[in-house]
C-alpha cells in the first residue's frame, strides 16, 4: 500500500482512479477548488485529513476514513460506493453519504441535510447526528446509541432496527416498513404515520398525535407522554404503561392503557378495543372501554 502523506491537494480529481493507498495527514483544499478527489478508486484509507472540497469519494470500493473532518465544504462527500468504515469523524456538509451500501459508523458527529439517502445496509453507533431527511429510502439499518435532532427522519426506511437510541425528530418514521425499536426515546409530532409492522419496545415515546394510519403497529411496555389522538385510523396492538392524553378512531386491534383522558369514536369503523388497566394494590383491575 502506498502512503501519501502531509500533502495539500486542491486540483481536479486530484488522486482519481487511486488504488491500495493510505493517505495521513492530508489536505484537500486551496484556490483551485478541485472536485472529486478520491473518484473511481479502491482501497482508499484516510487518515486525520481535512476535506474542504466537493464531492471526494464518488463511485468509490473499499474506503476506511479515521479521525478526519469534512467541513461545510465538502458536500456530497460519499455518493455510489460501497464497503466503506468511517470512525471518529465530522461529516458536516450536506447531502453525504446517499447511493452507498455496506456502511459501518462508529463515533462519527454528522452535520448533514437529507443525509443517508438510499444507502444499503448501514450500521452506526455511538454517533451524533443532526439532518433534515436524514436516512430516506434506506433498508437494512441497525443504530446502537445514535442521538439525533431533525425533522422528516426515517422517512421510507425499511428492514431496520434501532436500539438504545435517542431521536429528538419530527414525522419520524413515515412509511417505514418491518422496523424494530427498542429501549429508546422517540420525540417529537406526528410519528410514524403511514407506518407497515413496525414495533415500538421498551419506548418512551413524546409528541401530539402519534402512531395513526399505521398497520401492523406494536407496542410492547412503551411509556406514552404528551401524546393526544393517538392512533387514528390505525391496526395496532399495544401496552402502554403511562396515561395518554386522548386516543382516536383506532380502527382495529387492542391498545391497553392505565388510563386515557380521552376516548374519541367519531367514525363507524373504529373498532380498535381501549383496555384500561389500573393497578389496585398488586391487582390489575381492567375495564373495556367502548
């Protein structure tokens, strides 16, 4: 493997169709303002470098990216590549990482609008992220202690699971399709509307009117707060373990609550049964709601 290193580079395609090279300290910047870097090549690893230029890593097989920062800058950094491992860095310009496949993140600090765009198999941890559409029209994502702050997020996902998370994200989860989340904290209006068997485990789920038009909806041991018209028009089995504020019109299956301020029927077909169950001094005393 050849080694690149304490070099500035800021010319057109400055190492394109680069193969078998670690590049150390380097930087990608300067008044000529070159784009695509790193294109069309393989077996790229990059080390503690700075990239303040367009679109590095296009159509690119086999990247390991540690330690460095993509400011601003760098938009559209990883665009059509595949097998790529990013650790320890700041990707901070919009619309990174979108067409990509076997993505492995760990400790990573995402800045970045409509990020994550149609990537295949993607696992993270330990990172940070805040976006707008943040991972749309992905499948097969696996996130271990990710926090992230936005809006539209998950929107269109697929064949996903979640765990130990924290999400602090407006119309989270819209159309997502066999989706697991478990042991973490969802925030935020409106979420997972439209949604196809996604299940909710061990949540604590926060925001007006969640979890309506969805079918296949679980929710197991889940804490509900702030939530108001919750599950309108949806088939959904759920055990909530908190007072929610008011359900709506759930159209089928069994939703069993402490207690509900509000009970609201106001359309023929909802047929969901609202089961309150209060506890009485070790004793579960349950009253079918009509």
């Amino acid at each position: 493997m050849r080694t690149i290193q304490n070099k500035t580079f800021d010319e057109e395609r400055a190492l394109y169709g680069s193969m078998d090279i670690l590049v150390k300290d380097c930087s990608f910047d300067g008044p000529a303002d070159g784009e695509s870097a790193f294109k069309e090549c393989s077996n790229v690893q990059a080390e503690r470098c700075f990239f303040n230029l367009r679109y590095p890593f296009w159509h690119d097989h086999g990247l390991k990216i540690s330690n460095s920062e993509m400011t601003e800058l760098c938009r559209a950094a990883l665009w059509y590549s595949d097998h790529i491992e990013i650790t320890d860095t700041r990707l901070h310009g919009i619309k990174a990482l979108r067409e990509c496949s076997e993505v492995t993140m760990r400790g990573c600090d995402i800045v970045s609008p409509e990020f994550g765009w149609s990537v295949q198999d993607i696992e993270m941890e330990d990172c940070t992220a805040e976006s707008e559409y943040f991972m749309m029209r992905s499948s097969k994502l696996h996130f271990n202690n990710v926090r992230m702050k936005g809006k539209y997020s998950f929107q269109y996902i697929e064949d996903s699971v979640f765990e130990n998370c924290v999400f602090d994200t407006k119309d989270a989860f819209w159309h997502a399709k066999n989706i697991v989340i478990r042991n973490s904290v969802v925030k935020g209006e409106y979420l997972a509307w439209y949604c196809e068997n996604v299940t909710f485990e061990n949540c604590k789920i926060i925001g007006t009117q969640p979890l309506c038009y969805c079918k296949g909806l679980k929710l197991i041991n889940c804490e509900m707060i702030d939530t108001d018209l919750a599950f309108e028009r949806s088939d959904v089995q759920a055990t909530v373990t908190t007072p929610v504020l008011s359900i709506k019109n759930p159209i089928s299956g069994r939703i069993t609550v402490p207690a509900v301020g509000e009970i609201i029927r106001d359309i023929p077909n909802a047929n969901g049964e609202i089961v309150v169950a209060k506890q009485q001094k070790g004793k579960v005393k349950a009253c079918v709601c009509a």
